[in-house]
C-alpha cells in the first residue's frame, strides 16, 4: 500500500538526518532518483541521451537544487541542459555543480520575457520542474506563475505536447497536502517525489497533475507518523480476492444480495448485478419488482431472483439504492439492508434514506451531488463545486457524522473511513463518465464484501484495523472497475454494459501477479 505523508511530517523525519549532518547526501539521494527516472523516460520516448535538451526549473529550495543537481547528471550524460532561475535564493552548490558540467542558466527577472523563456522550454525533450517545493503555501506567483502560464500556452496541453514534464517532488502550483490547485499547475507527465508520496499527489487535481508517480526512498523513517492518504496497489487487491478451492461451493464463495432497480430504471439492477458476477462471486440474489427480475435473468440466468425480504435472503453482503427510485418495497428493502448489521454498499436511490448512524461495514458510493444532499439532511451546508474542489474533506466529514464508509466518485475517488483513514484511487479512465458506471461499480464493491465478510484475516493482511477494512474493499472495487474501463478504452468508446469481461480479465491479471510474486 503506498501511504502518503503530510509535508510538514516529511520535514520532520528529514529533520534527525539534516542535524547530523547529512543533508547534502539526502539531497544527492534525491537528485540521483530523479536523474534515474529521467533516463527511463527519454528511453521510453526513443530519444536517448546524446543530442537530447533539458531545461531545469529550479525555484529558491531544496527541490530546485534536487533538480540542478539532476541537471548536472543529465550533463555529464550528454544531454544538453539549460538551467532557468527562478527566485534570487537558488541553491548556489548545486548551482555551481550544475555550471562546472556546462550547463547555462539564465535568470527570470524584470528584464526577461517570460514567453520567450517559455518558447525556449517547450522546444527541449525534458522540462524539470523544480520550482516550488513541500514547505510552499499558496499558488506560484510573480515570474513563476507568468513563466507556467506562458509554458501551458505554447507547449499545450499535457497529452499532446512534446515536451516531457517531469515534476520534483510535487508538481508547481499543487497544495502539498490537500491537492488544491491555486492558479496555474505545470502538469507533469511524471513526478518524482522523495522520502514518501504526499497527500497532494494522491488527492483532487492534485492526482491529476501528478502523472505517472514514482516514490524514491532517500532512508528516512516514517515509524511515529500517521499516513495522511493511502492507495492500494495491485498486490493490495490481489490479497483481497479469494481463489476457489476443492473444497468450495457456491456458498462458501460469497452469496451478495441485491435490491436495485425499479419499473423506470431497471437496467441499473441488471448492471450491478452483471458485474457482481463478472468477479466470480458463488451467487447473486436479486429482490425487486418481477420486470426487473425478468430483465436480469435475460440477461444474467446464473441470478437467483425473489419478491421476498432482505432476512429471507440468505447473503453475506447486500448492495441496495441503484435505479430504486419510487418504488417502497426497495426503499424498505434498503433500510432493512443498512440496518441488518452486515456489509452494504449504498447508491442512488437508497442514499436518501440512510439511518441517522450505520457502522464502517455500510459504504456508502455518493457523487458530490448525492453527497451534498447526505451531508445537508445532517446539517452540513456545501456545494456541489465545494465538495468537488475538496473531496478528501467532506468525504471524510460525511464518514465522521454516519459512520458510515464513504466512497466519493470521481476520475479520482475517494474513500473515507469513521476512523480517519483515506484512501485516494486514479485508476478511472475519462470514458467511465457515462450512465451505468455506478451501478457496475456497486457491484464490483458489492462482491468483493461478500467475499471477504467472512474471511477474518483480510485486514490483517493489507495491515488495516478491521473497522478500515471496508475502506479497502470499496478502494479495491474502484481500482477494478477503473482498471476495466482502461481495458475497454483501448477498443474506443465504452458502452457499460461490456465491461463484464473486462472486469474479468483485470482480476485475472491480479490473481496472477500474485502467482508470480509468491
């Protein structure tokens, strides 16, 4: 599990190594991970060393001389590299290293054209952007932020611009700590962050304008600290997931009710019900009105279908509120599912009638408009714009006043734990934007509790408290479900209704990196 730091908890854990003496060697540490990936990328690109440019972003602090330091390397490799300055307090060692290599440097003042600077960068192979570092507050200013705005208007955007933007341990423009952006952000195709991720990179825009993440360790000891936002990894899910054994049946594999769908939404059920197989769950038991029945069993005959309650349907988990609107048989079904004491994902239609307090085993999967009804019936006063530009907050705020697990949709999801824990996925592919999405990701999350509901090891494995672990398999569910849109967006636009074999293919994949790595 990767697990983020807030930055003033890294400036802590630099600072017993900074003391004795070793900050410079924690610098060249760095300097020589970022040199590294650096080399990747231009590999990657087919561009080589020799006869390739750089231009080096390098601000006031310990990130610009990460990056001048990176700049020498990269000169004594052969690649061509011109430094731009910008403050008056540049580091003058790694300034200094960076001339003996050859490189040039210019500074941004009064008396250069920003744009003429910027022309100059988007021209170059790679763009080191050490400019702003974990200890700014605020958004860039002065020729920072002239210089960012004119680099985004020449270069364009990210995906189609030529230059590779790689980011020193955050992107320029980004809150460390909450992804917040303030003005304009340098976008890197990757960023390159040291000692620990930090919760900027993982939350908000702040994901967004990360690009690929790489995480250097530079030996500093995060034992006394609490991780501020996590990501599960591949291998996190993969210990998630239950293999069938000889001694299996349909039962002990998971049974995972389902009240979802109504007479004017019923493919919402069939939806949540398909991908719920598509895992490879033992059974799925649908409750709802016979249309709707009907449907699914065209188109999912494996489905056990009933009119009945959810106490006479046997379950481990239970997924309700997806297409159940003005239908009272679901909405009754739905409380009786929050209040059975067993895991329930919570969507749509059945977000409206949450019980005033639920435990962490109830996930509840809001859009930030569904949030904001959630968080206004208990008196929390937010827009929709508000809980989009902080996800992380009130997505922590609602799992405060519910107890409830709250899962907040987005290109980045977030899942917030009652206990604090967070967890930040950006697994999603634009195409999943699309009516259904939610509804397969119920599903998904559905089986996956099912699965796990009786396996009393799962938290121990991914080192969660058992209360957290619902978290995960919410965090797990979107990590499969974004992993299937990418693998159906490789074939063009995504109708939601094929992605049950994506969705099979992405677990299968897992299941055998786990074979590998055992």
């Amino acid at each position: 599990m990767l697990e983020a730091f807030s930055g003033s908890d890294v400036r802590a854990a630099e600072a017993p190594l900074i003391d004795a003496g070793q900050g410079d060697a924690l610098m060249q540490k760095a300097a020589h991970g970022l040199f590294g990936v650096v080399l990747g990328l231009l590999r990657e690109a087919g561009r080589g060393t020799y006869g390739a440019t750089a231009v080096v972003l390098a601000g006031g602090g310990n990130n610009g001389a990460d990056a001048l330091y990176a700049g020498e390397r990269l000169l004594r490799r052969g690649v061509g590299a011109t430094a731009i300055l910008l403050s008056d307090r540049v580091h003058t060692a790694s300034l200094a290293a960076f001339t003996r290599a050859g490189g040039a440097s210019v500074r941004l003042d009064d008396g250069v054209d920003p744009a003429a600077l910027a022309t100059h960068a988007s021209s170059a192979d790679i763009l080191l952007d050490g400019i702003l570092g974990t200890g700014a507050t605020g958004g860039l200013r002065g020729g920072a932020r002239a210089f960012v705005e004119a680099f985004n208007d020449v270069a364009g955007p990210r995906a189609t611009r030529s230059t590779i933007v790689v980011a020193c341990d955050l992107p320029s423009g980004i809150g460390v700590d909450t992804g917040l952006v303030d003005g304009p952000v340098l976008a890197a195709d990757a960023t390159v962050t040291f000692g620990a991720a930090k919760p900027g990179l993982l939350l908000g825009n702040g994901a967004v304008a990360t690009g690929e993440l790489n995480v250097v360790d530079i030996g500093l000891d995060f034992a006394v600290f609490t991780p501020a936002a996590r990501r599960l990894l591949d291998a996190d899910v993969a210990a998630l997931l239950r293999l069938p054994t000889p001694l299996d049946h349909k039962y002990s594999r998971g049974v995972l009710g389902v009240a979802a769908g109504s007479a004017r939404y019923p493919g919402a059920a069939a939806l949540a019900v398909g991908a719920a197989l598509a895992t490879g769950i033992g059974m799925v038991r649908y409750l709802g009105p016979d249309a709707v029945a009907s449907l699914i069993h065209q188109r999912n005959p494996e489905a056990v279908a009933s009119s009945g309650s959810v106490a006479e349907a046997r379950s481990q988990a239970w997924v309700v509120g997806p297409g159940a609107v003005d239908d009272d048989d679901q909405r009754r079904r739905a409380v009786d599912a929050m209040t059975s004491g067993l895991p329930v994902v919570v969507d749509a239609g059945a977000l409206a009638g949450i019980p005033e307090r639920v435990g962490p085993q109830v996930i509840l999967t809001p859009h930030a408009g569904e949030l904001r009804q959630v968080l206004a019936e208990r008196g929390v006063d937010a827009e929709r714009s508000d809980i989009e530009a902080e996800p992380a907050h009130f997505a922590l705020r609602a799992a405060e006043i519910t107890g409830a697990t709250v899962l907040l949709k987005g290109f980045t999801t977030v899942v917030a734990a009652p206990s604090g824990i967070l967890i930040a996925q950006t697994d999603a592919t634009p195409w999943l934007s699309s009516a259904g999405s939610g509804d397969t990701l119920s599903g998904i999350i559905g089986a996956l509790a099912a699965s796990v509901a009786g396996d009393d090891h799962a938290a121990s494995r991914l080192g969660l408290a058992e209360e957290d672990l619902w978290a995960a398999v919410a965090a797990a569910g979107a990590l499969i479900h974004g992993r299937a849109g990418q693998r159906a967006a490789r074939r063009g636009p995504i109708v939601v209704s094929d992605l049950r074999a994506d969705i099979g293919a992405v677990i299968a994949e897992l299941l055998e990196e786990r074979r590998l790595a055992m």
